[in-house]
C-alpha cells in the first residue's frame, strides 16, 4: 500500500470539518494538524488544532501538503491572501477530489482545489488554483473556472462557461451555457445566469 502524504489544513470552522470528511474518505492524506490562530489547542473531528498563520514557513520547510480548509462566504480575500503566503514559502499545496465526485480524466483541475462529494468535473472543463467545487455541483463539458472560486452546493456551470477569478456561484446557481461571469462576481443562491 502506497504511503499517505501529511496533509495540514488551514482553516478550523465549519467547513474543515467537510475537508477533514472528504480527505478521510479519499485514503491519500494523512491529517498532521490544522492551523486556526483563534482556536490553538482545540480539536476538529479529533484533529489537533497545532498553530497559527505565522507557523507556516515552517511547517512548509517539513515538507507536509497544504489544504485552505477556510470557507468562501462573502470575501475571497482570505484565501486569496492563504494561498499566496503558502506560495511564498514554497509550500506544496493538495489538490483533493471526493471518491463519491466524478473527475473526468479529460479535465484538469488545479492545485489546492477540492472537488466534494457528488460532484462533477466532465471532459474539457478546467478548475483553477485554490477552488472549491462543492457538494453536488456540476462544472460541464469546457466551461473554466478561475482561480480561487467557490462553486457552491448543487451550482449547474453548463458547458463553455466562463468564470471569472475570485468568484462566489451561490447554492443551487444555474448558467446558461457559455455564459461569461467577470472576475469576483457574487452569485445568489437560486439564481439563473445568462
């Protein structure tokens, strides 16, 4: 058996605890610790919280992958910010696809990105650096996702689409296809995008 990498997640609230899900299920990773500078000393799921943002040249030098486990409700600029000082200190960021997400061999999907459960990637579809494709979503056939989006729960991204970096797709956001969404667009829940 193949040995798991180290894994360590930044970020310690709610949605960690849906990475810390999908990295279990996957069987790639192993979780070392998380970083939240609010909650040093606690747990999530029985992982240790084990530092600070101020940690992570640090912790790059030993090697371990990184995961933003940090939410995108309202500002991208966090992760934004996360992933650039990881970058800076040479970190090796994961890139985590659910074993319940179907990822077609024909798309590419991009370093610290996490594809969650149900979700789908189909042929031709490109995700950038640092994304989120949600529980459910579906990304079709050529449609690109900038870097750091957040495609929420049950978005349709229908073929050819465009979106633009640092975007926000709300829950159950349906696009026409080869619609065009500009960069750090904020898409409400429901919404019909043409």
């Amino acid at each position: 058996m193949k040995k798991k990498e180290k894994i360590i997640l930044i970020g310690g609230g709610g949605y960690s605890k849906a990475c810390i899900d999908v990295i279990e299920q996957e069987k790639k990773f192993e979780i070392v610790g998380i970083i939240d500078e609010r909650r040093i000393g606690e747990k999530v799921l029985g992982y240790p919280i084990v530092g600070s943002d101020q940690d992570l040249e640090r912790l790059a030098k030993k090697k371990y992958k990184f995961l933003i486990s940090l939410g995108q409700i309202g500002n991208v600029q966090k992760r934004i910010d996360l992933f650039n000082k990881l970058k800076t200190c040479r970190a090796r960021l994961a890139t985590v696809f659910s074993p319940l997400a179907y990822v077609s061999r024909h798309a590419e999907v991009m370093e610290g990105t996490i594809v969650m459960d149900g979700a789908i990637v189909n042929a031709g579809a490109c995700v950038g650096k640092n994304c989120i494709i949600n529980t459910k979503a579906l990304i079709e056939h050529d449609a690109q996702v900038g870097c750091h989006c957040h495609v929420s729960t049950g978005a349709i991204i229908n073929g050819g689409v465009v979106i633009g970096e640092g975007s926000f797709i709300g829950s159950g956001a349906v696009s026409k296809q080869s619609a065009v969404i500009g960069k750090n667009s904020f898409i409400k829940a429901n919404s019909i995008i043409k």
